[in-house]
C-alpha cells in the first residue's frame, strides 16, 4: 500500500485493511472484499481453492 498509494497515512492503512477484513482476526472469512482510497482499488479474495489474492489496481482507466 505504502508503494502504490505513498500519502496515505498509517492510520489510512489500517482502516483499509480493517475494511478488507483483515485486522484483528486469525481466520479471514471467504468472500470478496474492496475498498477505495486516493484512487486505489484495494480487493481481497479469500477462497478455499484459491487461497487468498490481495490486488491493487487503479481506478482511473486509460483508453487506448
């Protein structure tokens, strides 16, 4: 996050990964989660085949 999105603060990391569903848990429940900040889409996937896929990406799209 720190590399992707460098202004938010650590207090805003943590809300994002409190908002995935990550914090304060030692199991993460299945499902998918977003969150968006400063233009980052944040997503965590967790499945049981899959596993767990955390992806970054941009929200502003550029056409071609």
């Amino acid at each position: 996050m720190a590399t992707l999105n460098p202004e938010l603060s650590s207090d805003e990391r943590i809300e994002v990964i409190k908002e995935l569903g990550l914090a304060d848990k030692t199991k993460v429940d299945n499902g998918k989660k977003s969150t968006i900040r400063n233009g980052i889409l944040y997503t965590l996937l967790v499945s049981e085949k899959v596993g767990v896929i955390f992806n970054a990406e941009s929200t502003n799209k550029k056409t071609q």
